[in-house]
C-alpha cells in the first residue's frame, strides 16, 4: 500500500512538472529578447565659447543585448537604428552608431551655423534674438512599448528646435512580427481591399465619442482635420485593447492642438480583422 501511495504521488509531481513546462513554453515571448539602453546628453557651443548659443542633443536607445537566435538580434536592432537615426546608422552596430550620429549632429551644427552667426554679430543683429535662434536641441527616444509573444511594438519619439517659431515633435511606431522580423501594416491586420472606408467611418465616430460630440461638423469646428484627412494611418499600434490610431501634428490638426490618437477597440472592429491573423490571435 505504502509502495503504490508513493508511486502515485510521484506520477502526480511529473504530470504537474509536464503540464507547468508546456504552460510556460505556450507563454514565452518570441527569441527571449533582453534589452539595454544608451543613454547621450551632449552639448556644444559655437566657436568652443560656453557665451555663445549651444546645441543640445539627448538620445536614449532602447537595444537588444542577447537573443535566442543572432539574426532575430541583428534585424530587430537594424530597424530600431533606421527609425531612430536614420539609414545611414542602420548598418553599425549600435554603440558605434549612436557614437558617429552624436559627431555628425555637433559637427554639422557648428559647420552650418558658425559663418551665419558671425554675419548676424557682426551687423549688431539683437543679442536676445539670436541667442534664441542658434539655440539648437534634439531629443530622440527609442524604447520597447510592448513585447508580447510574437508581437514587439517599438516607439520612437522625436524632438527638435532648428530656429524659428517653435520645435517640432513627433511619434512613430513598430508594430514588429517576431516571426517575419518585418513591421506590419494596415493591409496585414484588415481584410479584403474595401476595409479603410469603413475604417475610417468608425475612427470619425470613435473621436466624435472622444470629444462629446455628435456631427462631423462640430469636430471640424474644434479643429479638427482643418490641416489634413482623416483617414486610416499606417502610425498605428497594437495593445491587448484594440488598434491605437496616431496622428502627429499638422497631419489632422494645427500645432496648438498638439497630437490625437483614437483607440478601436477589437469589439468594433472585429468584422473587418483578418481572423487567421496569428498576431491578433496572440495579443487579443
């Protein structure tokens, strides 16, 4: 009796240890990425001389440090580079390439600015105005918004001040398929060819609920879509929410309304998902 009670309780402990194994490889997210960051705060001022105007640059990029599968690595951390530095920085590595942006970005400041500077000195342009002018900032922030099985959504935001009235800002997003290694698009999630008509009536009725309001017209009124259409926008992210629209300045609004984003929720927008999308199967 003694020997069956103890083989039981042993048959017992290895069907939990199977079923919390499989558990727990079902959950795992995709190529067990670990990440790290790179943080640069620099600032140069013209001529060397700290009583002249400066540029500031601040970058923190968000990377992959370690991966089940170098590839899976190297991709991911190419695009990350492309969206937040550009192409050119794409094929470097990361530390390296975060190190020539940040030379190029002082050295062109004060290549580009040194000789106008001079000139506007030189004809006792007002000492306040210029200062103000040849002030120059840019941030840039890459960092992993979700990583969620086979779904990693990456998010670059951006600012930066070249003169003028005021700075420009923005935000773009990755929604990235860890399987593929290549960012979705609208075409990837939506069925058939005739979904962003619809699309778009249920983003006009989502932001008419977001304001309080009950007509076109009266969101035309605050602002809206006075610089722009709305209309479905490839800068969208995924959330275990629904599909978050984002609209950067100018695109639908002028600057003093800053940026919209208009969330559908998977409910409204069921019947127009592809419903063998395995991402969406995933995350919803």
């Amino acid at each position: 009796m003694k020997k069956q009670y103890v083989s039981l309780l042993t048959l017992f402990f290895t069907v939990c240890i199977f079923f919390v194994s499989c558990t727990n490889k079902g959950d795992k997210n995709a190529g067990n990425l670990n990440f790290d960051s790179i943080q640069v705060n620099k600032t140069v001022h013209l001529f060397g001389d700290t009583a002249k105007p400066g540029c500031n640059l601040i970058i923190n990029f968000q990377y992959i440090i370690k991966s089940t599968d170098k590839k899976t690595q190297d991709s991911l951390n190419t695009i990350f580079l492309s969206a937040c530095l550009g192409d050119t920085f794409a094929i470097l590595p990361p530390k390296t390439a975060i190190q020539k942006y940040t030379q190029k970005y002082v050295t062109d400041y004060r290549r580009d600015l040194e000789p106008m500077y001079k000139k506007d000195e030189a004809d006792n342009e007002d000492k306040k105005a210029i200062l103000s002018w040849y002030s120059y900032y840019k941030n840039v922030e890459g960092h992993v918004q979700l990583y969620q099985k086979s779904l990693l959504v990456y998010r670059v935001d951006y600012s930066e001040y070249t003169g003028g009235a005021h700075g420009m800002y923005s935000s773009t997003f990755y929604n990235i398929d860890l399987k593929t290694l290549r960012p979705l698009h609208l075409d990837d999630l939506f069925e058939g060819e005739d979904y962003k008509e619809a699309l778009t009536d249920l983003l006009w009725n989502q932001l008419m609920t977001d304001n309080k309001v009950a007509t076109h017209q009266a969101l035309e009124d605050m602002g809206y879509t006075s610089t722009g259409d709305l209309e479905p926008t490839e800068n969208f992210y995924l959330s275990k929410y629904g599909i978050t629209f984002f609209y950067n300045v100018y695109e639908i609004t002028p600057y003093a309304m800053g940026t919209v984003k208009i969330t559908l929720p998977y409910e409204v927008i069921d019947r127009l998902l592809k419903k063998e999308q395995p991402i969406l199967k995933e995350i919803k």
